[in-house]
C-alpha cells in the first residue's frame, strides 16, 4: 500500500483529495455543458481572483468558444481557513456587459454569501444573462440557498488548498486538492 502524500502548509497537514485527473475530467465535463448551452454565442467569462484563476484558465479553453471574452474582478471573505462572513469587494468590473450573457467563474463556494453579492452586483449592470460556474460547491454550508449552476465537485464542508485555493496566498500552485488531514 503506498503512502499518502502529505503536504503542510503554515503547520497545518493536508493529503490529497481530489487528482489532477479527476479535476481534468471534471473541467471537460461542466466545458462541455456550457458550450452546448453557449452554441454560437460570445459570452464573458467573468473570473473571480485569485483563487478561480486556474479553473478559468483550464475552463475556458476547453469550452472551444472562441468569440467569448474573460475579465476579473476580485472578492474577498476568507481569512485563514474560515469565511469572515463579511463580503468586501476588492477589484471591480471594468468591462460593460449591459446586454452580454455573463458567465462568472469561481473556485469554491461555501456559504454563499459572496456568490450572491457578485451576482446582485451585476444585475445592476444590466446584462442579458448570468450564469455561475464552480470548480467546487458545499451545499451543506450554504447559508444563501444559492446553487451554481454548473459545479465540478460537490464536496463536505472541509478546508481544501491547491489548483488555485490557498491557505492565506499560499499552496495555489499544486495541480491537485488537499484536504486538512483529520486526527
């Protein structure tokens, strides 16, 4: 039986949860959806820093849309491995998508509170559409109700790092999911 890959990160041990592979599948998979759904259209991939940068990445060319567009814009509500339950908006939107379908993209959504701030954000802003894609969803933490509508991985509410997640800006460059190892 081979041994399990243990990663620490400020004192904290994590071991592997989710592969590279499984991830890859994953992407193609929730690609595939919003290609199909997306036929012949040009949406904007709106990207949520820092975090969902990777997914993003991996996301948007596997959609094959070629006349789509990405932008950023950055939240935040994490502090450590726990929400803060306050959502501050960091880094604005800049592009105009009044009229545009919108596709944001996000690395995991956990309580939901930002999910829903983004969105009503917007709204405001008057586009044609906008959907929600995540790399990783934890209904069980929800305190919104809110459910993407394209989720990779539907997952236990535990702390993960890798493939863009990090425990206070550290650990986004691993190309699989940790999880904090449980005594």
């Amino acid at each position: 039986m081979q041994k399990e890959k243990q990663v620490i990160v400020d004192g904290l041990t994590f071991v592997p949860y989710l592969t590279r592979e499984q991830i890859a599948e994953q992407v193609e998979r929730v690609a595939t959806e919003i290609a199909k759904d997306y036929e012949g259209k040009a949406p904007i991939f709106l990207c949520v820093l820092t975090g969902a940068f990777v997914f993003a990445s991996d996301l948007m060319r596997a959609t094959g849309l070629n006349d789509s567009k990405i932008s950023f814009i950055r939240y935040k509500s994490y502090e450590g491995t726990s929400s803060t339950g306050t959502v501050k908006q960091i880094i604005g939107l800049t592009d105009d998508i009044e009229g545009r379908d919108v596709i944001i993209i996000e690395d995991i959504v956990d309580t939901g509170l930002t999910a829903c701030r983004m969105i009503e954000d917007l709204k405001k802003k008057n586009p044609s559409s906008v959907k929600f894609a995540t790399l990783l969803y934890k209904p069980v933490s929800s305190q919104t109700g809110f459910t993407p509508d394209y989720v990779a991985f539907t997952i236990p509410p535990k702390f993960i790092i890798g493939y863009g997640l990090d425990l206070d800006g550290k650990a986004r460059n691993m190309p699989d999911i940790y999880v904090i190892k449980e005594d």
